[in-house]
C-alpha cells in the first residue's frame, strides 16, 4: 500500500505532515486531494516539514501525504535542448499544452516528450564491457549536439542486448546489461538523477583552457577558464542581464544552460522571446538547438525557485558526461537566495545576517562546487562553467549574498553603477575586477594567440592603475598642471577604455575574438610607447595627440577581425609616419 502521511500546519510554501515515520529525508511527495508536488525538507520522527514547488491555496489541514520513494529527481534524455522548464524541471511548452497559460497546479507532464522519434547509432555490440559512462547509442538531438545515450554511473557488467539502428521512441529499451550477479538490467534513452547529488566524474582537473566568450573586458583581462567559477555582481540596471545574455550567445560552450531564477516575470519573457530568435553565430542555427532554459520567475512558488538552480547544474553536468564543454547562466543567484531565507524564515529557524539563514554559504559552495573541467567516467573531458549573476541591494558588496559568492568563486566581474550611467558597456569595473584563472591560461592565449599576451595585459592594467591615481589628482587640482607624461598616460588610459573595453553588445563589435583584442590593445600601446620616447625627448604631448591615426585608434573596435587584421599593417605604417614627423620636425624646430 502507498505510504501515506496527514497535513497538520500550512504556512505558505511551507507544510507540516504527521504519520511521516516511514518518509526519508529529501523524499518527493504529493502533497494534498491535489497532489502537489513537494519535498522533505526536515523529518522529526513522525513530523516531517515539505516544500511544496506549487501554489498551497486552498490546500487544507487533514488531507493526505503520498510517497514518491525517490528524491527530487529529473529525466536526462534527448529532448532537452530547445526545451523550456520550470524549476522542477517540468516542461512548459508540454504544460501549456496540457493545461494552458496558467500551470494548473497537481498537473503531471513528461518531461522527455515520450512520443517524440530519435534516429538511434548503436556504438556498442552484445558481448561488450559495459561500465558507467559507457556511449550505448547516439541520437542527433538538433542540428547542433549528437546526444549520447550513456550507461548510468552505477550500472556495469556485459551488453546482452543492443537495439539496432533505427527510429525509435525515447522509452525503448536500447541495450541490456547482465551485471556480476547475473541481473539484466533496462537502458533506455532516459535516466533519472536526483538533482541534489552532483553527477560522479572519474577525476577533477585544473581549468587551463579560457572559455572564449567574445568580450574584450573578459577575455582580455580577466579571463574565465572552461570549468571555472564566475559571479557578476551589479546593482539596478547595471548590465547584469544584458552580460548573461552576451554570454550564453557568444561563449565557446557546446551547451548553455540558463537558467532565470526569480527575476521579474517580463524579464523572463523577454529570454523566452528573444532567445528562441537568437541565431548560434559559429553555425547560423538557431542559439536554442544548444541551449536548455530552466524559467523561474518570481511569481512563481518559491520552492521551485530554491529547486532550479539544482534543476540547471545536473542538466549541465548530464551534457558535461558527454564529453561537451557546458555555461551555466544563474540570473540571479540573488533571488535564489532569497527563496532560501523565506522558506527558512517559514520554518522557523534561527536567522544569521540580515535574515538568510546560516548555511546560506555552504550552500552557494555546494552549487558553485558542481562546476569543473572533468575527466567522465568514459574517459572523455567535459566541463561545466557557472556564471552567476548577483543583484545586491543597492548595489552593496558587503551585503551576504555577493561577501559569502567572492570566497567561492575565482573570476569576479563587478558592474560599475558609474560606468553605466555614462554608457560605458559592459560596465565591468576595471579596477574592483579581478580573475585567479590568469595564469592558468596564459599559456593557452599565448599558444593561441599571441605570445605577448600576458605581458600586453599586465601593462594595460599598470596604466589604467595609474591612470586611477592620476585622475585622484586631476580631481583635486584640474587636469592643466599635469606634466606631459601623465597627459600621455591619461589619454592611452582613455583609449583603452574606450577603444577596447567599451563593447556594445547591440552592434556589429558584438562578438570580437581574442585576436581582434589582442590587435586593438598592441596598437594603443604602441602608440604609447613610441610616444612616450618621444616625450621624453621633449616633444608636447599636445602634437602627438593631434593626428587622426592617433584619434582614429579609438574606432579600431568598430572593424571586424578581418578587416583589422587586413589594415593593421597600414595603420601601424600610418601612425609611424605621423609620429617620427611630428617628432622630427619639432626637434628640429627647437634646434634652430
Ligand atoms: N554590453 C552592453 N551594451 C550595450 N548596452 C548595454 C550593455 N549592457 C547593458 N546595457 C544597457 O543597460 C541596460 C540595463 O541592462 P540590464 O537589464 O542587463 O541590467 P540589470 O543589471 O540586469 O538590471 P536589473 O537590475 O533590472 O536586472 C540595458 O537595457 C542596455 O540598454
């Protein structure tokens, strides 16, 4: 008989059951006449305390408890991508249909469309060694990714059985496998995982590769490795969204996850409208054939919200066991947050800072842990990078949510209320900003694109430090008693920031490859070096500036790569020119 429990206390998301004895910890239940979907968040013997991931209206003291028998868990199978999903992973384009713009609570879809029709590869044979991560069959899922249908991480033994290629639908038996104690067991297209567990990887590697995500401010200068840790951090307006967005469009990732985690409801929309009209600039297919949106807003039941981040990161690590290289968008971990203090709130526990409860740190660890550059129990390599958005109130650093993100993340992009206001996009402050992954890929940028690469970064950075200290002056007595030297530095800082760091993400500079940056950045500081020499030697700096192929450097960004790569040679002959003349004819003026 179906074990069954009784609603003693309803406080918003938040129920308390009796009759819970034979429940476990992180059980699934069906709550309510209703069948809501929840969660055990805490059992005292025979009381267990149940999030409940839908609207508690209604529901009343005294109506049933259900087992599930499993914890919170999602289906992994071909399907997902171009798939929209709420926070428990339910699809909504299947709910729409089911049950319409409203999501009807208690409704019960699949979530691997289970009338859908895969063209299946075998890539094993009976007699085979199965072991987890074994590649059973593949499916091409869009245009973009080939799904692997893989043996789950505790099953092992010898393949007995292997479906031949052909159209089958995703519940179909593809392989068996005859374990050590002569048992068969099923694989079908579709595995079940508990969200709450990371999926396993055979072992951990040191993040060496950058993952390109065709910003200047982020490849340039603080850089995030594939497998590596991010938070943008931004108060109102800053960017938060348009840099996620940026992300999961142009970075060099096979999947993006993304998933928008009670942020307004329009603001959602506007993800689900515009991400499906989103073109994958390396193929010209549509972004969303490798990418899985988990949609959470926030006036959606706030369990769910605490439950999608967890939703985002196995769908993520699922794509990472198959050898991809997987982003993960969190907008905004803040939101997310902020679920957990109300559902704590509801349960009465002893709140820490400013209200959130007190393993509000060890679980943002948990999450950002699940990110890494793996070797897969198949032996392939895979990734999984997250990038969390945090949205401080009022914009505060010091506030828990951004103080306890920065001890775990490693790539810090601080958004400058400032430099948005005067439209400097993305407004990634240059100085508050910082990356660990630096020296790890290095090596990788000066493989790939320059040798010089560490050493061009470091100097820019040296200028625009000391262009930070200069301005402390210039605020203090104006800009007219600073010597030369320091003029020439202010306006090298100037075209950097403008020239290269500036980088609109609605135009044609929207992508730019590392080595389109790497070319802006060397020609501005071969400006300043030629022009410092020149300086030195007593030339104003008023004349050097004056040329148009030194004004021009600013507008370098606004050609493609191509272009620059074509005209740099002629540019460099020009600024040359133009120097060594204005150079020489006032040395020899000052001669005569
Ligand atoms: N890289 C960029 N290029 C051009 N414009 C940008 C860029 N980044 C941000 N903007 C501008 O700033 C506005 C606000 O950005 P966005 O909505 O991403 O901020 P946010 O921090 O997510 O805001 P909220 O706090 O409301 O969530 C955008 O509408 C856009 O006009």
């Amino acid at each position: 008989m179906e074990k069954q429990g009784v609603i003693t206390l309803i406080n918003g998301p938040v129920v308390t059951a009796r009759g819970m004895r034979e429940f476990a910890m992180h059980e699934m239940v069906y709550v309510g006449d209703l069948r809501l979907m929840g969660e055990i968040i805490r059992i005292d013997e025979d009381e267990a305390t149940i999030q409940v991931y839908e609207d508690t209206q209604g529901l009343k003291v005294a109506e049933p408890v259900f087992g599930r028998g499993e914890p919170l868990s999602i289906a992994l199978g071909p399907g997902l991508l171009g798939n929209i999903f709420d926070g428990v992973g339910r699809p909504l384009g299947a709910v729409y249909e089911k049950g319409g713009i409203f999501i009807p609570r208690g409704i019960k879809v699949p979530q691997i469309d289970p009338d859908k029709l895969w063209e299946l590869e075998p890539a094993v044979k009976i007699g085979d060694v199965a072991t987890p991560g074994t590649v059973v069959a593949t499916v091409k899922e869009t245009p973009l990714v080939v799904h692997k249908i893989m043996v789950p991480p505790a099953v092992e033994g010898e393949f007995t059985f292997v479906l031949p290629k052909g159209t089958y639908k995703a519940d179909v038996v593809v392989a068996k496998v005859r374990d050590n104690r002569g048992q068969e067991i099923e694989i079908t297209m579709v595995q079940r995982w508990p969200v709450r567990v990371p999926r396993p990887c055979r072992e951990h590697l040191t993040p060496k590769e950058p993952l390109i995500t065709g910003q200047r401010v982020i490849d340039g200068f603080f850089p995030i490795a594939k497998g590596g840790v991010a938070a943008i951090p931004g108060g109102f307006g800053t960017g938060k969204t348009v840099t996620q967005h940026q992300l999961a469009k142009w970075s060099e990732a096979t999947v993006v996850v993304y998933i928008g985690c009670g942020e307004r409801g329009n603001e959602m929309t506007e993800v689900l409208e515009e991400f499906p009209e989103l073109e994958d600039p390396r193929s010209g297919r549509p972004l969303m054939e490798r990418t899985i949106l988990v949609a959470n807003t926030s006036n959606m039941p706030v369990a769910a919200r605490e439950a999608s981040i967890y939703t985002g990161i196995t769908l993520a690590e699922y794509y990472r066991d198959m050898g991809y290289d997987v982003a993960v968008m969190a907008d905004s971990t803040s939101r997310w947050a902020e679920a957990l203090r109300e559902i704590s709130g509801r349960m009465e526990e002893i709140p820490a800072e400013e209200g959130f409860p007190a393993y509000l740190p060890s679980r943002l660890a948990e999450f950002y842990e699940r990110a890494g550059r793996v070797v897969t129990l198949n032996g392939d390599m895979g990734s999984v990078t997250i990038i969390g958005a945090v949205s401080p109130p009022g914009g505060d650093f010091t506030e828990p949510v951004t103080r306890h993100t920065k001890r775990f993340v490693r790539c810090f992009w601080a958004l400058d209320k400032s430099l948005a206001n005067a439209r400097h996009f993305p407004a990634i402050n240059w100085v508050d900003s910082y990356s660990e992954y630096v020296g790890e890929v290095e090596d990788w940028f000066s493989l790939n694109v320059d040798s010089g690469w560490g050493a061009l970064r470091n100097r820019a950075k040296e200028l625009l430090a000391e262009d930070e200290r200069i301005q402390q002056v210039v605020r203090l007595v104006g800009e007219d008693v600073l010597p030369d030297g320091e003029r020439l530095i202010t306006f090298t800082a100037y075209l950097i920031k403008n020239g290269y760091l500036q980088q609109g993400a609605f135009g044609p500079d929207s992508y730019s490859p590392p080595s389109k940056g790497f070319a802006i950045l060397s020609l501005i500081m071969y400006f300043y070096d030629k022009a410092l020499a020149l300086v030195r030697q007593g030339v104003p700096f008023s004349l050097l500036r004056s040329g148009d192929v030194v004004t021009n450097l600013v507008h370098l960004k606004e050609l493609s790569a191509e272009e620059l790569e074509v005209q740099l040679p002629k540019i460099r002959q020009d600024l040359d020119t133009f120097l060594e003349k204005t150079g020489s004819e006032r040395l020899a003026a000052r001669g005569r």
